[in-house]
C-alpha cells in the first residue's frame, strides 16, 4: 500500500470513527436534546456508513470486493444530504411533515435500488472496473443517465442547506453566530467536494467527500458540547420570537434596546435596527413622544400595567432576565388588548346601563348609590331619593302601541338627563319607573328638584310623526341623614309609598314621605 493511498483511507477513517463518536454521544444524551436530535443522529449514522464503506473500498484487490463495497456506501450517501436538509430545515424552525421527508426521501431510495440492480440496466454506472492503470482499490467509471440526475439532486439538498443557513445569518444575535458558523461550514465543504468530483478535477479513482466530512464532523461536535446545538436552537426560537403575536423588547443590564421582534415592529412602526444599542427611555420617547410609564430601575420581579398609546391599549408585562454572566435584563412584552379592553367596555355597559334609555339600570343604582349612603353617613349629610313612573304608561302602550311606549320611555329618560345636576345619580328603575338618588339635598330641596322635573315632563310632549303624545308622570320622596341608620332597600320602600301616596291624591304630583309617616302635598 502506498503512502498515498493510506494519507486517504486514514482521513476516510478519521471521518467514519469521528461519526460514530457522534452518533453514541449523541445517542446516550438524547434524553438531554429536543426532538431535532433523532434527524441528527440519522444524519450521521448514514454519513458514518458512507465514510466506512468507502474506506473499506479502499482495501479492496479485486472488482468484486469493489463493488460491493460500492454498495455498501450507497446505503448510506444518498442519504445524508437529504437528511441533512432536512435537519437544517427543522432547526430552522420549518415544519416537518410526513409528505416533505417521504418526498425527499425517494430519491435516495431509488438511487440505491437502482445501484444493487445496475447490471442489468447501466442506469448508474455503464462501465465500472479497476483502474487499468493505478490497479485496485482505484476504479474506473463511466458515469449512466441516473448518476447525473443523483448527483444533482445531492447536491442540491447540500447547496439548499447551505443557503438557508446563510440566509439567516443577519437575524442571527452574535453569541449564536459559532453555532450557524459550524453548520454552514458544515455543510459547505461537501457542497464543494462534492462539486468538484462532478465536474472531474479530482484524482482519478477517488471520492473526496468522505476526506473532508471529519471536518464537518469536528465543527459538530464543538457545536453540540460547546454552544448546546441540540438542546438550543436559536434559530428555530427566533422564528418563533418573531412569529409571536405579542411584542417583546429586551433589554440589557443598563436598560439599552438590545432585541425586539416584529410583532413590536408591526405595534410601533418607527422602531428599526438603528435603535438597538440606544437606552429605552430614548427610545420610548421617540416612538410616543411620551416618558415610559414605568419607571425601570424600581422593578425587582415582575410588573403588570396597562398603557394607552394613540387608539390602543396595551397590557405590558415586565420580568427581569438572568444573563450568563449575572448580569441581570429586562423583559418587556407587550399585549394588544385593544379589543378586549372594548369589549369588556361594551359588557361593561350591558351590565350596567338600560339598553333602551342607555341610563344606568337598576343593577347600577344600587351599586353606586349604597357607596354614596355610605360616604354620607361618614360625613353626617342628607341623602334623598327621588322614585317616579309614568302616569297611564299601560294605556299608552294600548292606544299608541309599544313602539311609541319605548319612545316615551326614551323621551323622558333625556329629558331628565338634560336637568341633572352634581351629586345626582339617575336610572331606570324597573318598567315605567325611574329613580334618582341626590347627595347632600334635603327633603324640601329634593321636593322642589322632582317638581321641576314633573313640570319639565309635562311641558315636553312626543312629537311623534307630526303627533303629539303628552306626558306627566307622579313622583315619591324620601330623604335620610347620615345620623339616622337606614339603607338604601328602607329609602326606597318610603318612596314608593310617597309614589302611591301621589297616585292616589290624582297623579301628575310629588309626594315626600315625613318622618311621622304623613304625606303632605
């Protein structure tokens, strides 16, 4: 054996023992890695099996041996390119499914079945013997149809490799950079050997892929122990960083814009790659003209806080981030609630508000009128509540019909609105009743307030298509101070009876309830 020809065997050598080392390493560890580790391990047992095959090619003294050591490579090299696409593809973060591995796949599977049958159709190889110069191990071939369209589609899956990789070398943050720097290497340097044996510049007889593949090999090897390739894959997170929906800010130690991503590009449009580096608060103030609400250097954990910015409204969430080297960050996302801050306004109202008058509704009125007894009590005020309905609103409906009945109800709704003054909580009680509840009045001056708004109804009618609909209503008062313990339930209840009080007495009036328990007009 010449010295040449063992310099090959042993870098062919040191190529299939680097993949086996690999391969058991990563194999014992698998339970450490995502799922990506099963495409990298298949990538390497069929590079391992290509690199071993054509090493003991290389031992062979006659054709036979030759050949079948042809094949035994062949289980392997057809393979790894495609499978290395495929793994370049998952760490990228594209998404793997059955129909694009079997599609890339089938090649390979038809290469290798069509050289085990390549004698009786010369599809592969139209002549394959020992070199009739340089004798075994060198082989002499003429390349069949099949090789050409093989070795073009490997190549391809290599250069295809090579260029996604590549193409997110921009986006790439610097501290993950050696990582795409091993595997863009690693897939370039069979790209060109590859290259170079299709168009015919390499020694004669001689594969050199298998001799370059232990760099390959190495530049993994530093990748999966050094910068956890497997375990992290930056790439494949920065996809989904930049495929959140929520905008995420990161800043360092000293609160510099380190790291955005397009959903916080998309949320405000000014921010481009010219503000990483600048401090937030800089930053901040030149997307919204505005001071960040938050002040950053007080945060010990996590904050959450709602901002308005121009017609959004945004939930920010703020954590800090323990850097590698102690140093501590921050995480800022930020949540587009716009719509949901809407629609719990619009609940909100539904809750609260009559649909028909869009007034407060009962619910409402007990709500805040018992928080505003209660500040009453404290401060030893008055506190009158005002109960009135409709006179005749039943006729109504029957001689007008509903339609023009829920007008009426609208009609008076706003004409009450349009007199209320401070203090004065207005609602619709129920039906054809309304309810007023007025801070700091006294019975006489809540007496006076339902006057004027019974005269105000009663000068007001419906014009109703050129119809007019008069309009009175009967009024109950009663009144509490902050010395006398009673609730709102008790005001109530001596208001409608002043509201009967007035019914009976003819309508279209106000009664007051006294604390004798006597009406008087």
């Amino acid at each position: 054996m010449d010295s040449k020809l063992a310099a090959y065997i042993t870098l062919v050598c040191t190529s299939a023992v680097l993949n086996l080392s690999i391969l058991v390493y990563t194999y014992l560890r698998r339970h450490h890695y995502t799922n990506i580790a099963n495409l990298f391990m298949w990538n390497t047992f069929t590079s391992m099996i290509y690199c071993f095959g054509y090493a003991f090619s290389l031992t062979s003294t006659s054709l036979e041996q030759l050949r079948f050591w042809n094949i035994v490579q062949y289980t392997g090299m057809p393979f790894f390119p495609p499978l290395g696409l495929l793994f370049v593809m998952q760490y990228l973060g594209y998404k793997l499914t059955r129909k694009r591995i079997i599609a890339l796949l089938i090649m390979p599977c038809l290469t290798l079945l069509i050289n085990v049958t390549n004698e009786s159709h010369h599809m592969l190889y139209r002549i394959y013997d020992i070199h009739s110069v340089l004798g075994a191990p060198y082989s002499e071939i003429k390349y069949g149809v099949w090789f050409v369209v093989h070795n073009i589609y490997i190549f391809s899956c290599m250069f295809a490799a090579f260029l996604l990789l590549l193409s997110r070398w921009k986006e790439t943050v610097s501290v993950y950079r050696p990582q795409l720097f091993a595997l863009i290497c690693g897939q370039l340097l069979p790209v060109v050997s590859a290259f170079l044996l299709f168009i015919g510049v390499t020694p004669d007889g001689i594969d050199p892929v298998p001799m370059v593949i232990w760099f390959s090999s190495a530049l993994y090897l530093w990748s999966i122990t050094s910068s956890r390739m497997l375990s992290i894959m930056p790439i494949a997170k920065e996809t989904i960083f930049n495929n959140m929906n929520d905008g995420v800010i990161v800043l360092n130690d000293t609160y510099q814009l380190i790291e955005y991503n397009q959903a916080c590009k998309n949320m405000f449009s000014e921010l481009d790659r010219s503000t990483i580096g600048q401090p937030f608060d800089q930053v901040w103030y030149m997307l919204t003209g505005q001071s960040f609400p938050v002040q950053l250097d007080t945060i010990s954990n996590k904050l959450n806080d709602t901002i308005h910015q121009a017609d959004y409204i945004y939930q920010i969430r703020i954590s800090m981030l323990q850097q590698s080297n102690n140093r501590s960050g921050l995480l800022i996302i930020f949540t587009d609630i716009t719509e949901l801050h809407t629609l719990q306004q619009k609940l909100e109202h539904q809750a609260y508000y009559d649909e028909l008058t869009q007034i407060y509704n009962r619910r409402a009125f007990f709500q805040q009128s018992e928080q505003s007894l209660m500040k009453v009590k404290d401060t030893l005020s008055s506190f009158t509540i005002i109960l009135f309905d409709i006179d005749f609103f039943k006729k109504v409906n029957d001689t007008y019909g509903h339609q023009t009945g829920d007008q009426i109800l609208v009609h008076v709704a706003q004409i009450c609105t349009a007199e209320l003054g401070e203090h004065m909580l207005f609602a619709r009680y129920g039906g054809e009743e309304f309810v007023l509840a007025l801070t700091g009045y006294t019975l006489v001056e809540g007496e006076n307030f339902a006057n004027h708004l019974r005269l105000c109804i009663e000068q007001k009618p419906l014009v109703e298509n050129d119809r007019f609909v008069s309009v009175t209503s009967s009024f109950g008062v009663s009144v509490t101070t902050g010395a006398m313990e009673e609730t709102i339930y008790q005001l109530l209840q001596k208001a409608d009876e002043a509201l009967y009080a007035a019914k009976r007495a003819g309508r279209n009036q106000v009664q007051v309830f006294t604390e004798k328990q006597e009406f008087v007009e």
